[in-house]
C-alpha cells in the first residue's frame, strides 16, 4: 500500500452528540459516516468534547500525536483498531468507509 495522507479532515457533532466524517465524494447514505464503537469516544478525547474538529490523517508518522494500530479485519465488515495516545489505549471500529478512503485498512493510521 502506498502512503497517504489527508489534511484537515473535519468531523462535525450533530444531535444527540452524534459524530461525523464530512466525505463529500462519498455516494453512499449518511448513516455510513457516522463514527461510532469507540471512532466517537477518540474524537470527543481529541477535540476536548467540542462539536467540530478538523484532522490531519496519514498511513506515515511525520510527528502524529496519536494513532490507531490495526488488530483484525472482521469479517462481518470493518475492523478493529486500539487507539493510542500515551498511556491511553482503547478499541475503535472503523466501518468500511475506510477502505474508500484508503482503498485497505492501513496497519497503523496516524492523527494530529
């Protein structure tokens, strides 16, 4: 897989502190880019509980604050990720709208 890297990716709180991923080129439902199972928990964590973030994401570590460390691929759709940042590790699913983005589920994927 190549690396990639995407800049200010913003990811927006609705109603009920329902998270977002704003994907524009993405045809699919809206249902589909909401970040839940742990991707809401990460981004409350990141954002400080605001309503609105934009993210800088890449498959490299250019001095990325925190990062998520593949742990299985799931059958059922998505995959598993352990949420680093210090001594802070919990899991995020991430749905399938990654491999849109990424084209794979990356082995480590770096946030700042």
């Amino acid at each position: 897989m190549s690396e990639l890297s995407l800049y200010g990716v913003r990811f927006y709180k609705e109603k009920y502190n329902r998270w977002y991923v704003d994907l524009p080129e993405w045809k699919g439902s809206k249902e589909d880019l909401e970040m839940v199972m742990g991707a809401d928990v990460m981004l409350d964590f990141i954002s400080n509980f605001k309503k609105d973030i934009k993210l800088d994401i890449s498959t490299y570590n250019d001095n990325y604050k925190y990062k998520l460390v593949l742990i299985e691929k799931l059958e059922t759709g998505g995959a598993n990720y352990h949420f680093i940042y210090d001594d802070l590790n919990f899991i995020v699913w991430l749905c399938d709208v990654t491999l849109f983005v990424f084209k794979s589920f990356p082995q480590t994927i770096y946030i700042n």
